[in-house]
C-alpha cells in the first residue's frame, strides 16, 4: 500500500494547491486534491454539493474521499479545509507527514474577501472565520507534524519553509 510523501492541511485560501503543486514539483512527485477528487467523482462542484445536499452530506463524501487519496496516493495530497473535523480521518492521518499551513484571520479575510464560491464563508467573512479557525486551529495542531505560517510568505517562500521542516 503506497502513502503520501506529505499531506497538506490547513483553512481554505491558505495556499495549499499552489504550495501543494510547488512542493510536489520540488520533491520530484505528483500532487493530488481531496477537493478535485470529489468534484471530478461527483461531477459537481463543491458549492453545488453544499446547496444540494447540505455540510453533513458533503462531509461524509469528503470522508470517504480522503480514506481513498490515503491509500492511494505517493506524492503530495492537499485535504479540502474541513476534512480534519472528522475524528476516523484524524486517526488516519496519525504517523504520516502532515504540514498544517497556518494563516491569521485577517490575513484570511484579506485573501479570500468575498469568494461565494466558498459557502461556509457566505455571510460575514471576519465573523465566519474567526468562528472557523476558533473551532480547527486545535485539530489542525493535533495532526500536524510541521507547522507553516504562511502571513506575509509568497508560495515559494512557503515551500522552501515547508522543505525545511520535513
Ligand atoms: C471547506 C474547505 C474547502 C472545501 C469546502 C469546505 C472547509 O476546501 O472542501 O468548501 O470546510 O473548510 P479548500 O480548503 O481546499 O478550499
């Protein structure tokens, strides 16, 4: 059974895609994204899922996804922002290389700003989000082997950082 190199977690706009694909680059291996998985198995987008069959539907589609991208994938794997609320996907990823991409909540709002392709963020961003990162923060802490604040760093930047801790 293979298993990725690294995984990558962290709120969404932290920059796991572009630090996720850079770092595969460096690493010489392939990058893989819960969030493409799940969108190309549903043939939906992730927003559309939501609308359709609300967060706990969506969330039991993630689970599964993730379990699979665990076992199935050697390079770089990105987890969608939320995937770590679920407590069987944290014991999965216990004993792996896990790099948590921290970002503050303003550097946050700064980011994403309005993006309704984000649902959980819809309504009041700055409020949504400090709500958010109040209730992950520790369970981002909890899988994470290396911790990489991303506030003020380019991708590249977070990258070398993120090659460093491994
Ligand atoms: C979510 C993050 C998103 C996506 C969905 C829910 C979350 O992934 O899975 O919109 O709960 O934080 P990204 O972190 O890849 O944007």
């Amino acid at each position: 059974m293979s298993a990725p190199l690294v995984v990558l977690v962290g709120p969404m706009g932290v920059g796991k895609s572009t630090v996720g694909r850079l770092l595969a680059e460096r690493l010489g291996v392939t990058y893989r994204d819960t969030d493409d998985d799940i969108v190309a198995a549903q043939g939906r987008t992730i927003a559309e899922i939501f609308v359709d069959e609300g967060e706990p539907a969506f969330r039991a589609i993630e689970k599964t996804a993730v379990r699979d991208a665990l076992a199935e994938h050697d390079g770089v794997l990105a987890l969608g922002g939320g995937a770590i609320l679920d407590a069987d996907t944290r014991a999965l990823l216990a004993g792996r290389r896990v790099v948590y991409l921290s970002m503050d909540v303003e550097e946050a709002v700064r980011r994403t700003g309005l993006n309704a392709a984000r649902p959980l963020l819809a309504v009041n961003p700055r409020k949504q989000w400090r709500e958010l990162m109040e209730a992950r923060r520790h369970l981002y802490e909890e899988v994470a082997t290396a911790v990489v604040a991303t506030d003020g760093r380019t991708p590249e930047e977070v990258t070398q950082v993120a090659l460093d801790a491994l």
